[in-house]
C-alpha cells in the first residue's frame, strides 16, 4: 500500500532562527508590524510503500532522524496520510 508522510522539521524553539529574524524584520519594514515571530522549517512529503500506517511511520521517522532533521538544531512531526 502506498502512503504519503508530510515530515515537518522545524529549528528548536530556544535556538535563534536567523531566516525568521530575517523576513520578520521584513515584514515589519513592509508595514506589517502585527506579525511577532517568524519560524522558518521545511515541509517534506514522502511516498512510501508499506504494508501498514505504522510501518510508513517508523520509515519516515528512520528517515527523519538519519537524513531529514538535525536533532541537535531542529525537530520534527511527521503525519501519515493514506
């Protein structure tokens, strides 16, 4: 059975995000000074072929914590979409 796996990685809430200060002090220059905080992660989509929900899972989260994310910088959630 096919799946997708939506991987969101995103950098760790106490560390600086240096793109976010970035097109938040754009933002604010634009006029939009409504917007407090900007976080800037990547969003990765996945086909993967399992047998179950939970197998897709466990092969995304394999491929996030090998390839995908920096543990020591970022974090992760994957969501499995049949």
């Amino acid at each position: 059975m096919m799946f997708t796996a939506e991987v969101k990685v995103m950098p760790l809430k106490e560390l600086l995000d240096p793109q976010g200060k970035a097109v938040s002090d754009g933002l604010k220059q634009l006029g939009l000074q409504h917007v407090n905080d900007v976080r800037i992660g990547k969003h990765i989509n996945l086909q993967i072929e399992a047998a179950t929900k939970e197998e897709a899972y466990t092969l995304a989260e394999r491929a996030a914590k090998k390839l995908l994310a920096n543990p020591v910088m970022e974090e992760y959630t994957i969501q499995i979409i049949p």
